[in-house]
C-alpha cells in the first residue's frame, strides 16, 4: 500500500500523460476523459459507441467476457491512473462509465436508438446524481491502491444496476 509521501501531487490530464502508460491510456477512455466539458458523459457516449461497434463481432457470451476483463483491467488502470494523477478519483477517469455502459447495453438489448438513449439518459443521471445507493457506493472505498480502484468502479456499477432496475420496471409496469 503507497504512502502519502509515495502520492505525487496532482496533475492534470494531457495528450503526454495519456500516452505515458497503457492505465492511462485505458482509465482516460482512450482520450475521452480528456474532454475539457462533462468528461463522464463523454466517456459514457464513448463506451455506448464502442460498444455498437464491438456488437456485430461479439456474441453475449462474447460481450460478457469482454466486460469481464474490461473491469479486471479497468480496476488496475484506474486505480494506477489515480496515483500517478495524484487524485482519488478523477472525473478524467472515465473507464467506470465505458464499463457500466456497456453493462447496462448489454444486459438491456434488443432496444432501438430511444430505448438506448433513454438508457444513456438513466445511467447518466444515477451516476451524476448519486441518489441513494449510488452515493453509499461512491463513499464507501476512497483513496489510493486497490481500494481506491475498486472504489472508483463500485458506484458506476451500482448506477448501471439502478438503470437496469429502472428499465425492468418500465418493461413490466409500462412496456
């Protein structure tokens, strides 16, 4: 486990930075978590693009793999992207969102484009929001090394689940 002294002080994400280590390549969403407005929602449209594009070349089995590792990885690279940026969680960490993204597609589809946006819409408000849970979530591992990783993953997670729980129950009650 780092120390403090071990923390360097924080910086902000560059073009450099996100080409200095593969983390931070993968944490910054391949540059999307360099957007200078609304990073969390750029890498949330990013990972729902990406995963349109990874769709006609993965089965679900496929995707869920693929997700699988995403988040080992992503746990990794967050949680090395965080220290070398010297920030417990960094809104230019953006990785969370790529991953719970395509959680939430995954688990949701079939859905044409409006069902797909209201998804988007949905996780971006739990996860901006952080309404109940997700706010348990977001408080509950803070700081550098594995835990720090892990925490910066556990409340996007946990927003993809309240988007999931919302869609069954449009599905059931409405649709």
């Amino acid at each position: 486990m780092p120390s403090l002294s071990d923390i360097p002080p924080p910086r902000r994400p560059s073009v450099p930075f996100l080409l200095a280590h593969p983390a931070h390549f993968l944490a910054l969403g391949f540059g999307s978590g360099l957007s200078p407005v609304a990073p969390g929602t750029v890498g949330t449209l990013w990972g729902w693009l990406a995963f349109l594009a990874l769709q006609p070349w993965l089965t679900p089995l496929g995707m869920g793999l693929s997700i699988a590792l995403a988040l080992a990885l992503g746990w990794w690279a967050c949680a090395v992207t965080a220290r070398h940026m010297g920030v417990a969680d960094p809104g230019s960490i953006v990785w969370d969102e790529v991953v719970a993204i395509w959680i939430v597609l995954w688990l949701a589809m079939p859905m044409g484009f409006w069902g797909q946006l209201a998804a988007f819409a949905l996780f971006r408000y739990f996860d901006a929001a952080k309404p109940g849970p997700v706010a348990w979530a977001d408080r509950l591992f803070k700081g550098f090394g594995w835990r720090g990783g892990l925490g910066i993953l556990l409340d996007d997670l946990v927003a993809a689940f309240c988007t999931l729980l919302a869609i069954a129950l449009w599905r059931h009650f409405i649709g």
